[in-house]
C-alpha cells in the first residue's frame, strides 16, 4: 500500500548554525547540550537526506515523506540574513527531493519576519521547486497566523491552493514561566512542549484563525494539524456551543463549519486509538491523513498503528495516501 507522511523533518547543520545563538535561545530552545531534552534531538537522522533515511522507510513501507525545517530557522532572523536562510533550506531541500523524486517532497520554510518575502518564497518554491505548501513552527516574533500582518502568505497559499501545516513552537517566555514553571527536574520543559503546551497552543493557532474570520477571508485556504487535531475533536462541541452567539454576528460560519471545512488533521506522534476515533468522528475520514513526526517518532510504530487502525480497506487507504495524494496532488 502506497503510504504518505506529512509531518516529517530534516535539518541541515550547516545552515541551521547560521541563526544567531541569541535568537535560539531568546526562543526558547535549550543551548545547553548537557540539557537533558536536547540529548533527545535525533541529530544525525534529522541531517540524513540519503540512504539511512530512505532505509528507514523502506522497512517500514513508508513510500513518500513530506519534508519540514526543525528547530530554529529562518523565522527568528530578520532581514536579508532570514529570508536567504530561508531560501537556504528549500534549496537544500529542493536538491534532496531531486535525488529521491519518488520518495521526498517538500513544504517550504519561510521568513515570516518579512510576510512580503515569506509569500514571495512561498510561490517560488510551490512553482520553480514543485513543492506542495509550507510549515509554520508556532507563532512568528509572539504573533500567530491571524495577525493582519501575515494576510500575504495567508492569500499566496490561497491563490497557489497549496496547504499551510501549522506545527507547534516553543511557547514564549512569559507563557512558560505563568504555566509550566517550577516543576522538578525536566517536568517544566516537557509540559511546556511535546507533553501538553505545544498543543494546547497549536489549538489555539488554529482556532484564532478561525474566530478572527481569517478562514472567512480566505475560503479557500487549506490548513493542515498534527497530533491527531491537537485535542480540538475532543473539545469541538465544547468550544462551538460556547462561541455560537459571537459568530452569528462576527463571522459567516459556525466555528463547526470553518474548520471542518478548511482543516486537514494527521496522525503525527500519536498511535492509540482514543484520539484517532475521536478526530474520525468528528472531521471525518476524508480529513485524516497519516503521518509519523520522523525522526522524533519511529516509522515502525506509526506504521503498526496505521495497520491496525479499525477502518475500511478503503478508508484506510485515504488515510494512507488518498486524501494527501488529493490535497497536495502528489502524483503516485
């Protein structure tokens, strides 16, 4: 079965030691190395775009892997520095998916401090580099997507009709040290990110989107999230009966409607069966798509739980690569 993965990174070393240690750890990413969390960043698969990485997928079945810039980048630099560090990695990227044409393809990574050179990178990598949309990592300088300032890229997408996958970032500063702070040992960091304040922040991307009616403006802007929908199956009802009244007269749909109608969900990281139900039965199943979160999540994992998954053959097989295949038109 032809399988598709979409929230899948790379880095390269040596563009990524281009960005400012002072912007990295400004971030919010640990500079430390004795830091524990950072002993965790699989450092050598990340820069691998050879046969490892493709040996990896083989044993897994993985056919295509949609690849994205991790960790620090073109986003916390300003300027000219930002956006040729942008061009950089999809460069870099472009040259990889050139040696592998079957088995990579890329979201670009933009310099979102400058929105007009982000959508300007944006259509040059979607129509001379033939990739399939962007990734976002979290809020740019403190600001989410929503910001009047990002409407640019917002409409590029729109007009290219190529997707923005909004992964999470390190919360800011003020964020970490009101919520998550404190704690013993690692706790503090592990909250804050992979264990519950990515997602919760995520959400919230994703639903500002939606309640400053910029899905409104741009109807036919495609959004995609990880993690299985970063817990808003479980808290849809919730969060659409709550904000009703408001949207009757701010905006043209229901919160519902906005986001099961512009919002693809995938598979990354998680692998039990509770939050895939309850992302299936409530976006339904032409809105799910597989995906891994490789390298920091095992191919062989994702891969058993895709098999497993208590769906149709044909479901399954839209899961798989059907319903990437038909929102990024991915030629098999």
């Amino acid at each position: 079965m032809r399988i598709v993965a979409l929230e899948e990174h790379y880095t390269v070393p040596a563009i990524a030691g281009r960005v400012p240690e002072a912007a990295v750890a400004a971030r919010g990413f640990p500079t430390d190395p004795s830091f524990r969390w950072a002993q965790t960043i699989k450092k050598n698969e990340l820069a691998d775009l050879g046969p490892a990485r493709i040996a990896d997928m083989d044993q897994s079945g993985i056919t295509v892997q949609v690849l994205s810039v991790a960790g620090p980048g073109a986003d916390l630099v300003p300027g000219q520095p930002g956006i040729d560090l942008g061009r950089a990695y999809n460069d870099a990227l472009a040259e990889a998916c050139a040696r592998y044409p079957a088995r990579y393809r890329g979201f670009a990574h933009l310099p979102l401090l400058d929105p007009d050179a982000a959508a300007e990178e944006l259509r040059r990598t979607v129509r001379d580099l033939g990739f399939v949309g962007a990734l976002v990592n979290g809020p740019t300088d403190g600001l989410f997507l929503d910001d009047p300032r990002f409407d640019p890229v917002l409409a590029e997408a729109e007009a290219l009709d190529v997707p923005i996958y909004i992964h999470p970032g390190i919360p800011s500063h003020a964020v970490r040290a009101a919520y998550f702070d404190g704690l013993p040992g690692n706790f503090s960091f592990t909250l804050a990110l992979s264990a519950w304040g990515w997602h919760a922040e995520t959400a919230i991307h994703t639903l500002r989107l939606a309640l400053s009616g910029a899905l409104d403006r741009h109807p036919g802007l495609k959004i995609v999230i990880g993690h299985c929908g970063e817990a808003l199956p479980f808290m849809l009802d919730r969060i659409d009966e709550t904000t009703a009244a408001t949207a009757k007269t701010e905006l043209k749909r229901s919160l519902r409607q906005a986001l099961t109608e512009q919002v693809w969900i995938t598979t990354s990281g998680f692998f039990t069966p509770v939050p895939f139900m309850a992302a299936l039965m409530t976006f339904g199943v032409d809105r799910l798509m597989f995906s891994v979160d490789y390298p920091f999540a095992s191919n062989a994992r994702a891969r058993a739980f895709l098999d497993g998954l208590p769906v149709s053959p044909a479901d399954k097989a839209k899961i798989a690569h059907g319903n990437a295949d038909a929102l990024m038109r991915l030629a098999p």
